[in-house]
C-alpha cells in the first residue's frame, strides 16, 4: 500500500503501520474555506517537500523533490492575491505564513495537491502535512505527525503515494 490514509481525526495508517497524527482544530469537512482551520476531506497528492537544513541533515525523501527552507520563503494565503495558495518570496504585501519558524512544526513540509491545479479563492490555502506540536494538538487544517514518524513515511513514500481522507460522521476530540 503506498498511500497515506487517515483512519480517524487522530491516526492515519501507511502501509502496515498505523501513525499517531493531529488533524484540524476544525474537525474534517468536505466544504473546506480558508480560515475554517479545518482539515480538507479529498485525496491528494504529494507535490514536494520543503526542510529546514539547519534541523534535517539530509535531504527527507528520496522519491519527492526536496528543497531547502530558507527564512525568505512563505506561503501566500490571502484570497484575494494572485499568488494565493502558493510559495511566495518575503517580503510580501498580501497575507502569508512564514516558512521559516521559531518552533519546529515546520522543520519538514510536505506540500499537498489541495486547491491546487488550478487554485480557487477561498478553498483554502497551506494544507500541508508536517511536524506535529508537542502533545499533538489540533492544526489549522493541516495533518502532522511526529518528526521521527514523518521522516520514516518520507522514507517510504513513492511518487505516486496520495493522501485520503475520509468523511467522519462525527468530531472526535483530540487529546
């Protein structure tokens, strides 16, 4: 098995193994909106990967195109802005994250195919797959694991690995 598939708001299996993850703080939808901090439902594919190489020693997959997170780098998630929903270089007018962080959430970035090809305005932006806080708690829509976890499923990964998330009938609080 070669993709991803989430089992509950809490765990997702990959191949044989089953993973402890954190899903959106606001529960997963299938009418996804920008700012809902929910998780998407869909299957997705897995476009590249950033890292911080001052964390990440070598490069986190062999499979998907790696590159190197640097403090300019952001992610456009302002609606209304031409660049929305995609890598941008800071400075930056419009809203946006910033790549480059203070904790370590974003040390590995697994950039997903949602709303993307072609993007449409307010479906939601940045839904990536990446470090987990600490005691997983809820994300602002994206999946993440813990970083030894993440680093053995980029291992694993093949270029044709997908994401699925399924409907759940119902939200189930993360611990």
């Amino acid at each position: 098995m070669t993709n991803l598939v989430l089992t509950s708001p809490t765990t997702l299996t990959f191949g044989k193994k089953e993973y402890r993850c954190a899903t959106g703080a606001g529960g997963i939808k299938d009418n996804k909106t920008e700012g809902d901090k929910a998780t998407p439902v869909g299957i997705f594919g897995l476009r590249y990967v950033f890292y911080r190489p001052d964390k990440i020693e070598t490069q986190p997959s062999k499979s998907l195109t790696c590159r190197k997170i640097n403090q300019n780098d952001g992610w456009c998630d302002d609606p209304k802005d031409p660049r929305y929903n995609n890598h941008i270089r800071l400075p930056y007018l419009a809203s946006h994250e910033q790549l480059w962080r203070e904790d370590d959430i974003y040390d590995i970035i697994v950039v997903t195919t949602h709303n993307s090809m072609p993007v449409i305005p307010n479906l939601g932006s940045a839904i990536f797959i990446h470090v987990a806080r600490e005691g997983y708690t809820p994300t602002e829509g994206c999946i993440a694991f813990a970083k030894d976890d993440l680093l053995e499923i980029l291992k694993l990964i093949v270029p044709s690995s997908q994401i699925i998330i399924p409907k759940f009938d119902k939200k189930i609080k993360q611990a």
